[in-house]
C-alpha cells in the first residue's frame, strides 16, 4: 500500500462498521468531531445484521419477577430509538423502517400465579398491555386462548437503519475497507490519517485489534423460509419458566427483492441449547418448539426441512465470566477505546459513555472521497 506524504490528523477513527461503532459516529459528528469509519466487509457485518432488530427495554429479564441489573440498564433505551425514528432525538433515523411498534409475549396456556401477579404489578405496568381477544396480532389464531402481552418494545429493519447511516455519512464510511496501521498512524486508499483516538467496535475482531479481555458465546439461529402472505411474528412465547420458549422475528428473505419472500428469524433459548448439536437434530427441536408455540402454523412451511438454515452465530463480549454483561463494557488503554455494546438496543448508550472519555474536538472533518458503500445482506440470505 503506497503512502502518501500528507498526514492529516484526525480526532477519531472507528474501526468496524456495526450499530455501536455508526451511532457514535453520528452523535461524533453532530458535536463537531472529526472522524472516519473503517469496515473491512458490508456495513453491518457480523452481529449487527445478525441481530433480530428487537429494541429490548428489559421486559424479557425481568420474567425472573424481579427487575435485574440488565432489566434496569436498557429501559430507556426504546424512548431514545423512537426519538430517532421520529427524526427528534440525538441522531435522525426518520428514513429507517419499523418493522412493529410492539412485541409480543404470548402463553398458550395459562400462567403461574408468580408470573401473573408479576405482570400485574405497578412495576410491569409501563413495559406492557394485556391484549383483549379483539387486539390481538394477525398471527394468533381467532380462537386463542391464551394470553398475549404488547410490549413498549419496538423491531426495527435492520437494513434500512444502515442505509440511513450510509445516506447521512457518505463522506466518512469505508466498507470493504483495506486499512493498515503503522504506528499511530492509519493508511487506507492511499491516505494517511493520524487519529487523536482509535476506537474499536469491531465485534469478534476487538480481540485482533486490541488487548482488551473478550470473551464468545456462541448461538445457533434458525431462519424458517415463508411465503410473503405469511402473518409476521415479533416476540416470545413463554412456558411456564421465567424463561422464554422461543423467541422469533420476521424478516424479507433479500432486502434486495421483496418477492423472495419472508423469514422467520428464530433465537431465544433454542439457540443457545442448539450449539454444538447437530443441524438435522437442531430442525427437529425448533419443529416441536413451533408445533407447541404455535400449533396453527400451516405443516407446509413448518415440516419441510428444506425450508430451514441453521446459522451459527458468535456473540462478542466483553470478558464477564462467560455470563451475559448486564451493560456494554468499554475498554480504554491510553488513546484506544474497545466497545462490546452487549445488545443492539445499547447503541445510544454506548455513544454517550464514549464521548464522555474523548479530549475535545481540535481537527476538521478530511476530505474523503465518497464511494458507494455495501451494506451487508442478511446471514440467511444467498449472496
């Protein structure tokens, strides 16, 4: 790679291009930062894409009737993304598609008594809405008689939420960027930058990057190819644990042509149970999981096993013990900064912490020659 003579300095440059690293980029700019946004593949790349879009509040880990650390950490994180939707809040994601105002948690029986004063509590009651027979979503059956929940808990379409980020900073993103790093200084397309402040928010590839303790818990996934009439599903069935059964999301099959159909994006505890076993076996327990969830699918789409994938997928986090961080965890050694965001919905939280640790802006934003920026397609889908 040939460098050029030129040096220009640069108050940030982010190293990997998923929700954490895009949004502190966004909150960067709007305070007058310089900065540039490296990401060695699609924008999105890895967890992001990966993620099932929902933007938690803590419901889900509250189930164990008690509001945990995590509970407690991410319950204003939906108000700050339905700002962004909005075009009101910190950054303008008003472009951006919300795929359901809501989540749901649906039983197909009736709940415990533990779990039933729970949700009825003063403490639930801003989180979540009984549904009566009449409201209840396209995707439970007229007859239902279980019980379904609205959560304050929006899914968003986690394409059209790159594609906002790209249109905004087309001047300061690189995807399939070919960088290296010479001392303090960053090269990348013949230009040499010299960053007051690196910060990594490169997922698994933190680990390459910098010294920072990182530990993987791996998930199996399973997409579930449906037909395009299909009702969408967004949330968790619950049994009769305080831990969900499933928990699915709906999804285009090709971002890029809406006729290829829908997805049934399945994680929850399915996919943590399913590493390691076999794929075949792994469709055999998400088909019971789904004849017992949610009997009134049609066997069409749900026994042929053609219609699955399993897809591994590796959560990169910062070191907790092997557990779920209740938080993001952020790492700083000198002038570098390492980023886990634990969970999609931490983005804006991640951003501020962030900007917190920097020294005040010094430099104006370079010229970057604007190419077109890739943004990656979904894991399931056949690139």
């Amino acid at each position: 790679m040939r460098e050029v003579s030129q040096v220009q300095a640069i108050d940030v440059a982010i190293i990997g291009g998923g929700i954490a690293g895009l949004w502190t980029l966004a909150m960067l700019r709007k305070q007058g930062y310089s900065a540039i946004l490296l990401e060695k593949a699609g924008l999105g790349a890895g967890q992001t894409i990966a993620s099932q879009g929902i933007i938690h509040g803590g419901t889900k880990y509250a189930l164990t009737g008690q509001l945990s650390g995590a509970a407690q950490a991410i319950t204003a994180m939906p108000g700050k993304w339905k700002a962004a939707l909005q075009g009101m809040g910190e950054i303008d994601l008003s472009h951006a598609k919300q795929l359901s105002e809501h989540q749901y948690l649906w039983t197909t029986q009736a709940l415990g008594g533990k779990l039933t004063a729970f949700f009825a509590g003063k403490m639930m009651q801003n989180r979540m809405t009984r549904l009566s027979q009449k409201n209840l979503p396209d995707f439970l059956p007229a007859n239902f008689q279980g019980h379904c929940y609205a959560l304050e808990e929006p899914v968003l379409d986690l394409v059209s939420i790159l594609q906002c980020f790209a249109e905004q900073f087309r001047d300061c993103i690189i995807t399939d960027a070919n960088w290296e790093k010479r001392e303090e200084k960053l090269i990348v397309n013949q230009q040499v930058f010299l960053p007051t402040t690196w910060l990594n928010c490169a997922g698994e590839a933190n680990a390459q990057l910098s010294n920072a303790k990182q530990q993987i818990r791996p998930l199996l996934m399973t997409a579930l190819k449906i037909p395009t009439d299909a009702p969408d599903i967004y949330g968790h069935c619950l049994g009769m644990s305080d831990k969900p059964k499933i928990t699915i999301t709906t999804h285009p099959y090709d971002y890029r042509n809406v006729d290829m159909g829908k997805v049934y994006w399945i994680g929850g505890q399915p996919a943590e149970e399913g590493v390691g076993r076999e794929y075949s076996s792994h469709i055999q327990s998400i088909q019971q999981l789904l004849q017992e969830t949610l009997p009134w699918l049609p066997p069409s789409w749900t026994r042929a096993k053609e219609n699955y994938q399993c897809i591994p997928i590796n959560r990169a986090e910062g070191a907790a013990g092997g557990k779920r961080p209740d938080f993001p965890v952020i790492e700083q050694q000198n002038n570098e900064i390492t980023i886990w965001p634990t969970k999609l919905a931490f983005a804006p939280f991640v951003a501020e912490k962030v900007i917190a640790r920097l020294p005040a802006s010094h430099y104006s934003q370079p010229a970057f020659p604007q190419k077109e920026i890739r943004l990656s397609n979904y894991c399931w889908t056949k690139q």
